[in-house]
C-alpha cells in the first residue's frame, strides 16, 4: 500500500494558480511555497508538484560584468 501524497491534487491546483497568478519568473521555491501557503511541505515536493503538472524551473544564470 502507498503512502497518501503530501500534497492534495487540490493543493497542486492552488499551487499552479498561485505561481501563474504571481506573473514572475524569478521567484524561489521557498517564496512561492510561503506565497501559497503551504509550509507544511518542503520545497522539492513544490518543485515535484510543479514539475507533475508541466512547469520546470531553471537557476538563474550567473552574468559577470
């Protein structure tokens, strides 16, 4: 038997909306986790989730002058 998911389909759901709702591309797990509200979850379940439902993440890349 599996162990139940730590993030409910409707908690994903939320989760997408908060990060489209936000209209920013440089906003770090940690922000958008505390943004929608879901501290009782780490942030590489929000990047699984993320990535489940089609929206990957990349590091921002390092420009020296």
């Amino acid at each position: 038997m599996r162990r139940p998911g730590a993030l409910t389909e409707t908690e994903k759901d939320h989760l997408v909306a908060t990060q489209a709702k936000l209209e920013t591309r440089t906003m770090s797990l940690v922000d958008l986790q505390c943004e929608a509200g879901l501290g009782h979850v780490s942030p590489q379940t929000i990047l699984t989730a993320l990535s489940e439902r089609g929206i990957s993440c990349c590091r921002e890349e390092l420009k020296l002058f």
